[in-house]
C-alpha cells in the first residue's frame, strides 16, 4: 500500500553469534494502517526458460555451459558466490530442494522458448523464469534481428502454453533483455575484447567494429521493443511479473563481463543478475538490524550469517552494509574496526589508526568487492576495491556527518551531516539538502535510489526528505515515536523504504514490507543500524 506506515512488534527471530536462538515474545501490535498483500506462497519446484546466459556460458575459467552457476537455477552457491533465485527459495523453503530444472539452450531465440515452456509444464514447475531475446538481436547483421510482430507472436505462445499448462498456483517471472549496447559502450575500448568479438562472431550486429552509430542504434531500439513485448504480453496474466527492466537495467562493467568471450557475464555478472532480478521477484526481500554490541537480526530472505554478539569490542558498532548479492555483510565499530561475515571479504579496516574522529557509517562497492567507512567529521577511508574520490575531512562542518550512500556504479558517493547537508564526491549528483531548513530533529541516515538520480534522508523524528527521483512515501515526522530512529533503507524495488527506531522496531512506508523487529527490551543494546536486502 502507498504511503502507508506500519509500526509492530511481533514474534521475533534471533540470530546470535554463539548459535542460534529462538525467542518468542508476545508484545502488543499497534498496526497504524493495512499491511500490503501478501507474496504468494513459496515454490517447491521451478524450471528455467532461456539461452546462453541462463546457462552461465563462459563465466568462469572455461568455455561451454556452467548450470551451476546460473542466476535463476545454479546450485553452486557459497563457493560461486552465486545466491541464484533457486538457493534463496531454498533458504526459505527446503522443499524445493533438488526441483530445479535448467531448459534453457545456448543460441536459442524466443522462437524456441515454446519448447522450452513444454519441458517446464511436463515438469510440473511451481515457478518459472524467462530470460530471453539476447539471440534475437545478436545476429550477423541488422537486417536479421526478429521482427518485433514475429517475437510477440513467438512469445505470446509460449505464454499461452506456460498458462494452460502449469500446474494451478504457479509463479513466472520475466527477465528484460540485458542492454547489450551498455556492454560495447564498456568494452569496445578493449583490443582484446574486440578481436574475440570479431573472431568468434559474437553478437555482429552490435559488436562489429564496422557497425555504424545507427546501426547500434537500431539494434538498441529492438532491444528496447522487444522489451516492451515482454512487459505487455507478461501483463495478459496475473500470475505472471515481469522485471520492470532491472536485467536491462544492469551496469555490466568489465568485473561484471566473461574474460572468455568478453559478452557473456562472469560469475560476478551471474550474481549481480541473480540480485536485481531477484529484487523484482515474487517474494519480499529483507533487512536486517544491527545493534551497538555487534548483534544481528535477520527478517524476511536476508539471511543470517553470523555477527559480533559474543565478542568484546574495542568500540560499539555504527554501520553495516550488505554485499548486493546478499551471500554476505560488514559491520563496523565506531573505532574503525571492520568485521565480516558470509562471503563478504575483509578488506582491510581502520582499526589501527588514531582517528581524528569516530567512524559512524558505511557503504558496500556495488560489486561487494570493497567498501567505504566515514567518520563523524567527514573523512572517508577507502578499502578493496572502493575508490577514494573524495572527503570534508578538511572542512568546517555545522553539524557532524552521520551517514553515507554510494551511486549504483561505485564511482561516487553521498555523505550527510545531522543538519541535513549533503556533500557529493565523484559521479555522485549533488541533488538538494536540508542544510538549510530548520529541522524539528537532526538527520540520522540516508538512502539512495536504485539509479543514483535521488536520495532519501531520514530525522531520528521520523521525517523524510527525498531529492531527486526520490519519491516521498510518508514518514513517521507526525508521530509522537517513544524512541528515535536511527536508519533507514529502500526496498528493491525503490518502490518504498523501511525505518528502524532505536528499540528495534521497524515502521514501513510505499511497497515496503514489514517482515519483523527486534524490540527492546528483549535485546540487551539499542538498535543502531538498519540494512536492506535487496
């Protein structure tokens, strides 16, 4: 439900590092609106529709077909660091464990999907994916790409045998076609990547280095209207969700891209599909909350691995951030000291060094492959694979920095100051601040919006101030809150954000779901970090 809030304590699941407890208790529930529809139920068996990339083509160290390793099905997650649609279902439901059928063939085009779509209804799949169209527009020439009527006639058969098919209560969920112009634009620089290109024949209509400006053009334009065909047709059926183009949507630089064939995605790639397009999906994502003793909470598919509880720590932890897959997160401590679990790497921390001010927050590199920490007087510390572009360590601020926020593309990031200030550092776009409008409460936290064209801040009061392409979906700014909120993190979607006040509990507003808290006084130390999901 847009723009509703919900503020509840309910049953509770607790995470502790020395193992893993349950805690039951039974809190009063002040729901303050309705809650949104629930998800459909889990799967026990799904299948996979699709060509090459479904099938994880020249990921990872050799060429041919790598199922494992695909975004919808691949079973070789943690060692992938692959958390395909598949393992997260499982996470969530066991049953589904073993039930998963890759259908997909390397060179098929969406003629062929039809077939495809039998195996999954002999099957008897509960959920399908469909990736599809690559091959479409990848052809020798412009002039062979399918026709936009030939592809919707295609497709709107295969959906057709999907919906009467299937058994009763099952799930599709369509893929859009990766932006296959974005890849050249990233790699055509490359000699390397161009001489494979020309060598092995791949995807001549856009990657030949005679193609003209118009000509990729051209091939961009069907991608887009194929697109459009997989929306429309996808829309004919309630039980069917398309993507709204997170796929096309997805930034493939070159860590995200095969060194075999330099078109297909690498196993990174393969993980950052499973997470965008997982975020779109039909079930709701999750959070996570973190209190100042290293403590964990894990709600809806974020799942738990492991925190600081059981540690004596030097100095309380301030921030999280969470690998985009989800396989992993950090904490950090306001001494800079960097703890990391699940598959996220330790990359190095400011543990050691005699800081001029307290560490109060972090942010993960897009890939997850580094990360950034901020001190409260504006320096930034910059380790793995996360640039330093920037900092207001050498400014005199009004007010200290709380907060940080990174752009999709890990070239730029946000800080935020208590007064509202914002200050902007590489391709971060400075797009408005509260730094000059008298708040009711200091701001505490800030989000950004999938694309990096907007950004929330949050007020321990509850308010919320979007700038941008952030839209406003309510606040809490007109609620007498019994303790302040301390963070606030988007849905996957963008499509709404979650609010965690100090006591553990957790207020939602737009498409946000609300999947759990912690609430005090069950938890010995506040609440001092909420963390999304998606």
């Amino acid at each position: 439900m847009k723009g509703g809030l919900r503020l509840c304590a309910l049953s509770v699941l607790v995470c502790l590092a020395a193992g893993v407890s349950l805690m039951l208790s039974s809190l009063a529930t002040a729901p303050l609106a309705a809650t949104a529809a629930p998800a459909p139920p889990l799967p026990g068996s799904m299948a996979a529709i699709g060509d090459s990339i479904t099938q994880a083509v020249d990921d990872c160290c050799s060429f041919g077909s790598h199922p494992q390793d695909s975004w919808s099905t691949g079973d070789g997650w943690p060692g992938n660091g692959i958390f395909s649609h598949y393992q997260r279902i499982a996470a969530l439901n066991p049953q589904i464990t073993g039930h998963a059928a890759n259908d997909a063939t390397p060179g098929a085009k969406v003629a062929d999907t039809n077939g495809q779509a039998q195996m999954a209804v002999s099957q008897g799949a509960q959920y399908v994916t469909i990736l599809i169209g690559a091959n479409d527009v990848c052809t020798s020439t412009v002039a062979d790409m399918t026709s936009t009527a030939a592809f919707h006639s295609a497709f709107q058969t295969t959906m057709s045998t999907l919906e009467s098919g299937l058994p009763a209560g099952a799930h599709i969920f369509v893929s859009s076609i990766p932006n296959i112009f974005q890849l050249w634009s990233a790699l055509h620089t490359n000699p390397t990547a161009e001489a494979v290109w020309s060598f092995a024949h791949i995807c001549q209509s856009m990657l030949a280095t005679s193609n003209t400006d118009a000509q990729r053009q051209q091939v961009l334009a069907q991608v887009e209207a194929d697109n459009a065909v997989l929306a429309q047709v996808c829309a004919q059926y309630a039980n069917c969700r398309w993507d709204n183009g997170a796929t096309f949507n997805v930034t493939f630089t070159p860590a995200l891209v095969s060194t075999l064939d330099y078109f297909h995605p690498s196993q990174a790639g393969q993980a950052a599909l499973a997470a965008e397009t997982w975020a779109s999906s039909w079930w709701p994502s999750g959070y996570w909350l973190a209190g100042s003793d290293g403590g964990v909470f894990a709600y809806g598919d974020a799942p738990f691995w492991g925190s600081a509880a059981g540690m004596r720590l030097a100095a309380p932890v301030v921030g999280m951030a969470a690998k985009p897959e989800r396989g992993g997160y950090w904490l950090v401590a306001a001494d800079g000291g960097v703890f990391a679990y699940g598959d996220a790497a330790f990359a190095g921390s400011a543990g050691g060094l005699r800081l001029n001010a307290p560490v109060v927050g972090m942010a993960a590199t897009p890939d997850g492959g580094g990360y950034w920490l901020v001190a409260r007087d504006g320096g930034v510390f910059a380790y793995g694979d996360a640039a330093f572009l920037g900092s207001a360590g050498s400014l005199r601020l009004n007010a200290p920095v709380v907060g940080m926020g990174a752009t999709p593309d890990g070239r730029g990031y946000w800080l935020v100051a208590a007064d509202g200030g914002v200050f902007a550092y590489g391709d971060a776009a400075f797009l408005g601040s509260a730094g000059s409008l008298r708040l009711n409460a200091p701001v505490v936290g800030m989000a950004a919006t999938g694309d990096g064209g907007g950004y929330w801040l949050a007020g321990s009061d509850g308010g919320v101030f979007g700038y941008g392409d952030a839209p406003f979906y309510g606040s809490a700014g007109g609620f007498h809150l019994r303790v302040p909120v301390v963070g606030m993190a988007m849905t996957p979607d963008g499509g709404g954000y979650w609010l965690a006040s100090s006591d553990g509990n957790v207020l939602t507003f737009g498409d946000a779901q609300y999947l759990g808290a912690a609430v005090l006084p069950v938890f010995a130390a506040p609440v001092v970090v909420l963390a999304g999901s998606g």
